[in-house]
C-alpha cells in the first residue's frame, strides 16, 4: 500500500491542483511538476508565494513543499476568481486591503498581472501598477510589433516605451518579444534603450526570462549564482531588492574577480551588459592590475586582498601552470 496509483482516469489529463487546467502554453504557467499524485504549474507555485528548491541545471526539481501546496488548496478553495468566477484561485493580488484572487491563465482575460521578480507579487485590474505618461497616441498610430493600430490611449492592452514615450505597441506583442529576446536583449523597438525599459516592463507585468535570445544559444546555468548572492553596491537600484538578481542583462549579479565574496549588479555598479568581470572596492583598491599578480597576492595574503574573504577558493582555471 505504500505505492498508490494514480486515480485519474486515463482519458483525462490530470490539472494542475493551484490552477485546475492542464493544457496551458508554458510561456504563461511554465514547467509541470508531478509528485506523488499532484501536479502543478511552476508559475503557479511561485506566484501563490510557495517556494521550492531547484538544482542546476535548473531542470530538476529538488521535491515539491507538499504540505504548503496542500494547505494552499485549501485556502484556495474557499477563493472565488475574479475573472473566471470558479473557485480554487490560489493568487491573490498584493494590495493589502484588497481581498480579489485570481486563477494564473485566467489573468490576462481580467487585465490583472504578476510580476515575474523579486517578492513576485500579483495584482488584480484595479490595482495594478500603470504607466504614467501624459501621451495619448497619436490618431492611426500603430503597433511598433505588429503593425496594427494600439487604442487610443494607455491601457491594459496599450503600452508605450517610458524613455522615448512614442514607440506604441500591444502588450502581447511585447511579451512575445521578451520571451524571444530574453533578458540579455530585450529593449525598446524604436530607441534600444533596455535599462529603464526593462525596469517598467517588469514592473507592469511582462514576463522577461533570464536567458541568451532564442535565436542565439539556450538557457545555461550561471555557477555564479550559487555562490555569494548579495548586491553589495553602497546604492542597490534593484527594484527587486538586493537578495535577488537576475541570470542576464543588467540585473545579473557579478561577483568580485578577486574575493568572490562582494557581489554587485550590473546597473548598480554602472557596468555595461557585455562586461563579465568585476572588482570590489577592497580588492581593485589594492593596484592589482594584472590577473598573474592578483592570483598570486590571493594565495599568499587572502586576508589583506579583501577584508570579507572567507577562504573560498575561486578562480583557479585561469592560473597557468607554475
Ligand atoms: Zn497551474
Ligand atoms: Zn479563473
Ligand atoms: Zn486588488
Ligand atoms: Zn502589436
Ligand atoms: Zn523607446
Ligand atoms: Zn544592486
Ligand atoms: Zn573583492
């Protein structure tokens, strides 16, 4: 009796126990997970704020928080969805006064919107965040994407790029082009800007996956980020908070080439997306300007190079043979 079967019949497809569907586009709810005889959408669990552990390269799953799950179905139950009016929503939106749930894939038809960093909050249509912007499009002004027409103001489904304030486009069309860019590349379509951009865009509920453009290369696993995990900048500028960073672009979190143990976002310490190695202030204080000499100054007096070091090893491929 240890192993039960499953008892769904095998004309149906079992659902997701957070949302109660099974056949939704991945890009909404992301992967599946099956364990004993639950199933449950990635997104879902992240945003009904259950969390799980994961293992690079970020395929596997380390075991699902059955209880939390189990308890969040229950709550969920007693939750009507605003949008489709079924029970069983396990997301709630943030604002503290505001009671409204909502079911993951039913969001988009209720203009309510999750936010895919950070706290990862979601909000419901009439709490969430908007752009402010005193433009209105111009009349016959079209899609920057799509080429067809945008509404005749901002909205939902009407959005505008923050730094330019006149490239249009569908909020559809720009999720799909996030999901295709992703965070390494993924910037207005008429200025390019992608530091603001991104920020807003996040903010208002586009999904940007951390990840190399489609149609360059694929997801990688990034060690760094197994490490230290900490932006250390004296000013962290990510909206996200500094315990949270993201695998590409401007909120990817580089750790000291030196010390590994002082960490900084990208934007935070104004360095390019391209750049790939940097220093904290401890260690590039110290004049080691060559990588022979610093790798040198690290195995005999770790102490002095970074008053944070705490013996981890770090860096030792690039060492030529002695
Ligand atoms: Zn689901
Ligand atoms: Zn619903
Ligand atoms: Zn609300
Ligand atoms: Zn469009
Ligand atoms: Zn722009
Ligand atoms: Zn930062
Ligand atoms: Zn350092």
């Amino acid at each position: 009796m240890s192993e039960r079967k499953r008892k769904a019949s095998s004309t149906e497809e079992p659902v997701c126990v957070l949302c109660g569907r099974a056949d939704v586009d991945r890009d909404i709810c992301g992967r599946t997970f099956d364990e004993s005889e639950i199933r449950v959408h990635e997104f879902c669990l992240i945003f009904a704020n259950i969390y799980f552990e994961e293992r690079p390269p970020w395929e596997e799953i380390v075991g699902l928080p059955l209880d939390a799950i189990t308890c969040k179905v229950k709550q969920a139950n007693q939750k009507q969805c605003c949008v489709c009016g079924e029970r069983g929503a396990a997301i709630t939106c943030a604002e503290r006064s505001c009671e409204r749930s909502f079911h993951l894939p039913c969001a988009r038809d209720g203009e309510c919107i999750s936010q895919y960093f950070g706290k990862h909050r979601s909000f419901c249509f009439e709490h969430r965040p908007r752009q402010v912007t005193q433009e209105a499009p111009a009349e016959g002004t079209n899609c920057l994407i799509c080429l067809e027409p945008v509404g005749d103001s901002l909205s939902y489904h009407t959005l505008v790029c923050p730094v330019c304030k006149h490239a249009w486009f569908h909020r559809g069309c720009i999720q799909q082009q996030a999901l295709s860019a992703g965070s390494a590349c993924f910037q207005c379509p008429s200025c390019r800007e992608n530091i603001l951009f991104y920020q807003e865009m996040s903010t208002i509920g586009i999904q940007i996956p951390d990840r190399r453009p489609s149609w360059e290369a694929n997801d990688e696993y990034d060690p760094s980020l197994e490490r230290h995990r900490h932006c250390d900048a004296s000013e962290c500028l990510y909206h996200g908070g500094r315990e949270y960073a993201e695998r590409r672009g401007p909120w990817q979190l580089l750790l000291c080439s030196s010390c590994a143990a002082e960490g900084t976002h990208r934007q935070c310490s104004h360095l390019s997306n391209t750049t790939a190695t940097w220093e904290c202030d401890g260690c590039a204080g110290l004049g080691t300007s060559t990588g022979k000499r610093q790798s040198v100054l690290r195995a005999a007096l770790p102490e002095s190079v970074c008053p944070k070091w705490d013996g981890r090893s770090h860096c030792g491929a690039t060492a030529s043979d002695s």
